[in-house]
C-alpha cells in the first residue's frame, strides 16, 4: 500500500486512512508497531476501546479489507483481501472524478 498506491497517487489527492482492528493486546502499541515495521508514512488509526465500530459501520468482516472512497464521499471500491489491480483501477477512476461544489459560505 505504502509504495504502490501511497507514493504513487498522494500527488493527485489520495488519502490513504488504515484503521488498527482487533488486536489481541494493547492496540496503540500494536499499531505503532506495525508502522515502524512497514515504514508506513500514512495515517494508521486504531480503536482504543476496541468496538470496532468503523469495522461495522464498513461491514468489515476480514482483514484486509481495502475500501476506496470518492471525492464525494460514496464508496467507490470495497473488497475484502488484497487485489493490487482492481484497487490501482479503482483509485484511479476515483481520482478522475471532478471534486465536488464548495457551498458558498455566509460571511
């Protein structure tokens, strides 16, 4: 993710967001551990309290699970596993999509 799809696509407007799920012991160390070893330079969030409630809210029921969202806020890809095609296919198309309308705001 870090190489392929990260460095490659942050330029054009990709946000890459891991979430930290289920881990057995203490999450936060879990994940800054997981971090340091893929040298990941992206955002890694974790659940402290371990509800998974993002892992619901995506029905995310195996790991990985990669979800592309579009500058819309509609998603755009979900997939369980890792298919490094489909997913560079579909990051893509998502980044060709115009961004959305700015509502003018009151001043």
């Amino acid at each position: 993710m870090e190489k392929e799809f990260w460095r490659a696509y942050r330029s054009k407007g990709l946000v890459v967001v891991s979430i930290a799920l289920w881990a057995e012991s203490d999450p936060l160390k879990m994940a800054k551990m997981f971090v340091q070893k893929h040298k990941l330079t992206y955002t890694v969030a974790y659940d402290p309290k371990q509800e998974s409630k993002v892992a619901e809210a995506y029905q995310v029921e195996g790991l990985p699970t990669n979800i592309v969202i579009g500058r819309d806020g509609k998603i755009r890809y979900w997939r369980q596993g890792f298919d490094a095609k489909s997913l560079k296919e579909a990051i893509e198309a998502a980044l060709k999509e115009p961004a959305p309308k700015q509502a003018k705001t009151k001043k």
